[in-house]
C-alpha cells in the first residue's frame, strides 16, 4: 500500500485539493510584485486571502479549498483564521525561500522582514554574473559571450559602458525598457 492510498485524490469531497507545485510560490511573488513597496510576510497573508476570497466569491465557491492540508490554518494561536487560510508560519517559510532562491531582498523591519521582488532585469543580470564567476577562464568565457552579441546589443554594451562611472554604481542604461539583452 503506497502513499496514494494516505491522501484523497484531487478534488474529492473527502480532502482539499493540492496546489500545483511552486503555485503558492507564484501567487506570492506576484502579489509582491503588485505592492507599490516592501511588504512583511503578514500582508503577503493578508493579500493572499483577500485574493483567494476573492476568487471564490467569483466561482461561487465559499471555501478556497486549493490549500495542501498542512497549509490550512486550523485557527491556532500563531495568527487563525478561517479555514483554507494559510498559516502565518507557511507564508514566512515560503517568503524565507523565495529569499534564498536570490528572488526576494529581505530588509529588517522591527524584529521581522520585509520583502522585496528584484526585477526581472536583475535577476538575469545576477544570474549572468554567477554563471560567469563560476568558471575557470573568466577572460575566455566573457569574450565568447561578447562575440556572440547581436550588433544592436554591442553597441549598447559599448554604450553603458561608456556610461558607466565604476563597479557597483548604476549606469543610466539600467532602467530603459525594452533593453534587457533583447536579440536584433
């Protein structure tokens, strides 16, 4: 007898659906990129459920239901609610994550967090440096790419470079749109 026999299947009266795995994930990044700031793992709660109610009035459904069964918060002392809510403890430990993964900046507020998306341009730019720290032939490994730009991205290269004052210091290139190593 395996694990399947332990755990109803998706969408059976007798258990709630599971999310699809990195859902929960998904939701929160999205809702904090949706802030107009920083926010602490009790307002990605607090807008997560507004969302999830919100979401059900909409298909009629009364309980969200799309929680796992450990995520439900059961009204316990660490901030309950109604059920299909999550649990104060679940959305620090996924905040906590998305931090660890290089995806949220996390920045001391009182004696908690809160939590930043970087944009998608620093996140490319971040992942570029690490694959380009990690080899052995730095010179070799930066020519090829250089090499391997369009004209068009060559030239703003030689452009923000030009433009740049130093390492660490944002150049004026940084926060044009429509310039995030776009192929021409």
């Amino acid at each position: 007898m395996g694990s399947e026999a332990l755990r109803p299947p998706s969408g059976s009266p007798s258990g709630p659906e599971r999310r699809a795995a990195g859902a929960l994930e998904a939701e929160i990044l999205a809702i904090l990129r949706e802030a107009d700031g920083p926010l602490s793992p009790g307002d990605v709660r607090q807008r997560l459920a507004l969302r999830q109610h919100a979401g059900a009035q909409e298909t009629g459904d009364q309980d969200a239901g799309d929680q796992d069964a450990g995520d439900q918060d059961t009204g316990a002392p660490d901030g309950g609610g109604p059920r299909g809510e999550l649990s104060y403890s679940t959305v620090v430990t996924i905040v906590s994550r998305l931090h660890a993964k290089g995806l949220l900046a996390r920045q001391r507020a009182g004696r908690g967090f809160t939590y930043t998306p970087f944009d998608e341009a620093s996140l490319a730019a971040r992942r570029m440096s690490q694959v380009l720290g990690s080899e052995h032939d730095h010179d070799a490994v930066l020519g090829r790419f250089v090499s391997g730009l369009s004209s068009r991205d060559a030239r703003l290269l030689r452009e923000l470079l030009a433009s740049d004052p130093g390492p660490g210091n944002s150049g004026p290139g940084n926060s044009e749109p429509g310039h995030g190593g776009e192929r021409g």
